[in-house]
C-alpha cells in the first residue's frame, strides 16, 4: 500500500479527505430536525407563560423562573436568554454550576441558588454576583466566615424538614437572630418550601396552611425585632395556582413556566407548553401472530403486527417502563401504543392500525401532531413525575427554538 493511500476504519490520505468534505461525508453530526431525535422549544409560549404567570401574582409580587436540571430539559441558557430578554430580573437554580452557566449566557438580576453550595466556593459565588440559600445555622457560619460579602436568602423549615433553619420555638427564633447578626452575609430573603400543595386531600391542604401560617409568624418576629427579612417567597408552581393572593416578593414557577401542569388544579391559568419532544421511525416490520420482539421478549404479536422501532431510548430520558403501560405516542397524528421494554437508544410501536407507517416518519413522544396531543403530565403518568421526565432528557438530544 502506498504512503498516504487510505489504510483501515477511519483513515483517509489528504486527497480522500478533501473529496469526502465535498460530499459532506465528513460533516458534524446531524443537529435539529434532520436528528434521530430532538427536542423543540417554543420561547413564544415561554415568554407568554412568564406573562400569563406574572399578571396572576399581587402588585410587587414578582416571578422567578426556576430552571434548575437544564431547565427541567428545556435548556438552561435558551430559557434563561429567552426570559431575560423578555425582561425577568429574578431567576432560581439548583446548584452553583447551574448559576454560573446562566450568567455565560448573559442572564442579569438575581440568581438563587436553592441547593447547598460548600463555604469553600463562597469566593465563586461571589465573583459571579449569584445569591445563595443558607442551609442550616452552620452552614450559615461557615459562609461568613469565608470573609467576603456574600448575598443569601435564609431557608426556614416549616414542616419540609429538608434544608433550612427552624422557626417554632424560642430557642429556633434566637439561633434564626443569631445567624440574621452574622458579618459578611447580605440577607436579601426569607422562603419556605410547601411540600403538600400539589395534594388532592383535606389533609393536604391543612398541613399547607400549618406550614404558611408557621412561615408568616417567623416573617412577622424577624420584622418585630427589627430585621429585614428582604423579599419572601412560599409559593412554587402549584402554591402559585392554588394560593394566588399570598404577600410575597417573589413567587417561584419551575413547571408552571413551562406550561406542564395537571389540569385539574384550582384557578387554572391559560398556560402552554413549551417543550415537544420528536424522533424518527428507523424501520417498520411485520412480525407474525405468537413472535415475540425485544428485550426478554416482552411483547408478544397476539396478531399479525407492524412494529415500528423508533429512534429514542431510555439513555435520552424516556421511562423504561412505558412499553406495556398504556402509553401511547403519535405517528401521523394517530395514537400507537409503545409495545416491549424500552431500550438504551431505541423503543418499538405498535403500528398494525397506521398501515401506512414508514421509514423517516416523524414520532411525536410529547406535543401536538394534528388533532392529537400527548403533554408531559400524560407521559409522566406512566410511573414518573413531570419533573423527573422532563429534568432527565439527555444533553445529546438537540434543543430546537421555535
């Protein structure tokens, strides 16, 4: 062979090189709708979420996207871009990280960071200007002793008991003062977390109301001693549906903005969604009555049947266990039923009843097609969460603005 003539996989003399760019042979990976599978994102419907969002709150009331987990998969800097331009100025996130890639994306005004960040960081947070939740009391200390100014936002523990200060006995009131005196942290805000709101019974909204009322009292005190407590906040999506009228300063809205919530909550508003989630037909195959396909051979033909296999997988997000479920998705605006176990990269459809099912037809696993519509509750109904389902969509899937 001689030198520079093509040798093995993946090796190509300069001249076969040159002549594969010029077919395009040698291109980037497929992005957008020519992928195996992407997401589209609709900044429309965002942008008129956050207003829809925004006009339901009391005056001085205002709203903080929270776009921790990559924007619940939406994308953490097209969201965050999109709702700043719109003109946002307050935003919450999960984790440092979260909080320094929204402010690469160019995203002003507050930053909470609602998730522990270690005292250790504190000079990251402060030279990307984000606010941090304090935890406890000790972590409190920790970050001031770190020696620099510091924004923070005190989380109370009103029944949650997951992070946060407690505020119901004398003694939680003196540790809340003691950390309320501490040098180095700007105190911008007080909040709590309602962990019963999304509830459907009468026990659930009791505990929400004993845990607003406990919140308020320790608001209240912090005034009464002369505290400022800076902009509360209580509400998250749900708080903001079904307790609209609370005084606070900032209401947060995770799944709300992104217009994924259950339809049967008190004082609906007309929220859309934004995300549709799309992948491609690879193939269409008869399988004959009594064969079975996939993995452990889960599905069995109980008649002659067209299984379409569809290029999206459980590695990209989707639940493993929709195949048998009753999920159903959408090819040409017609509902197939999801059939076998989902694998890693690919999941099958029983398409018998669309018999004109093909090669490169496009799947619809969450959005519109025609008529039909299958929205990220739905999907999510099939043992996950919205957040879960939404939050665990793969980077590798590309994120399209519509």
């Amino acid at each position: 062979m001689r030198a520079g003539q093509a040798h093995g996989a993946g090796r190509f003399s300069p001249a076969a090189k040159k002549s594969a760019l010029g077919q395009g042979l040698l291109a980037p990976p497929p992005k957008g709708r020519t992928a195996r599978a992407w997401a589209e994102i609709d900044l429309a419907a965002l942008r008129r979420n956050a207003q829809v969002l925004q006009s339901a709150l009391p005056a001085g009331c205002l709203l903080m996207p929270v776009l921790k987990a990559n924007a619940y998969g939406h994308g953490l800097a097209l969201a965050g871009r999109a709702l700043s331009r719109a003109g946002v100025r307050a935003f919450a996130v999960a984790t440092l990280e979260e909080g320094v890639q929204l402010r690469r994306a160019g995203v002003r005004g507050e930053i909470l960071i609602l998730g522990y960040t270690p005292a250790a960081c504190a000079w990251r947070l402060f030279v990307w200007g984000l606010t941090q939740t304090v935890a406890d009391a000790a972590h409190a200390r920790a970050l001031s002793a770190a020696g620099l100014p510091l924004k923070v936002h005190i989380a109370l523990d009103t029944g949650m008991h997951r992070l946060g200060l407690p505020a119901a006995t004398p003694e939680d009131l003196e540790a809340l003062r003691e950390v309320f005196l501490l040098p180095g942290l700007e105190i911008r805000g007080v909040y709590s977390h309602l962990c019963t709101v999304e509830g459907r019974t009468a026990e659930d909204a009791a505990f929400v109301q004993t845990q607003t009322d406990a919140f308020f009292a320790a608001v209240e005190w912090l005034r009464a001693a002369g505290f400022d407590p800076g902009r509360v906040h209580l509400q998250a999506s749900y708080g903001i549906l079904q307790l609209p009228g609370l005084a606070c300063g900032y209401a947060r809205a995770g799944v709300a903005v992104l217009g994924a919530v259950r339809a049967d909550v008190k004082n609906p508003l007309p929220l859309v969604p934004v995300l549709s989630l799309r992948a491609r037909v690879a193939c269409v195959r008869r399988v004959p009555a009594g064969q079975t396909a996939g993995y452990a051979r889960a599905f069995t033909a109980r008649r002659e049947t067209l299984l379409a296999t569809v290029c999206i997988g459980f590695v990209d997000g989707e639940p493993r266990n929709l195949g048998g479920s009753g999920a159903s998705l959408l090819l040409r605006g017609r509902r197939a039923p999801v059939v076998g176990r989902v694998c890693m990269d690919q999941l099958l459809l029983d398409v018998t009843d669309i018999p004109d099912a093909a090669p490169g037809d496009l799947v619809t696993l969450i959005g519109r097609d025609g008529e039909e519509e299958v929205t990220a509750v739905e999907l999510a109904g099939y043992g996950s969460t919205v957040p879960a389902l939404l939050g665990r969509l793969a980077a590798r899937l590309p994120r399209i603005a519509v």
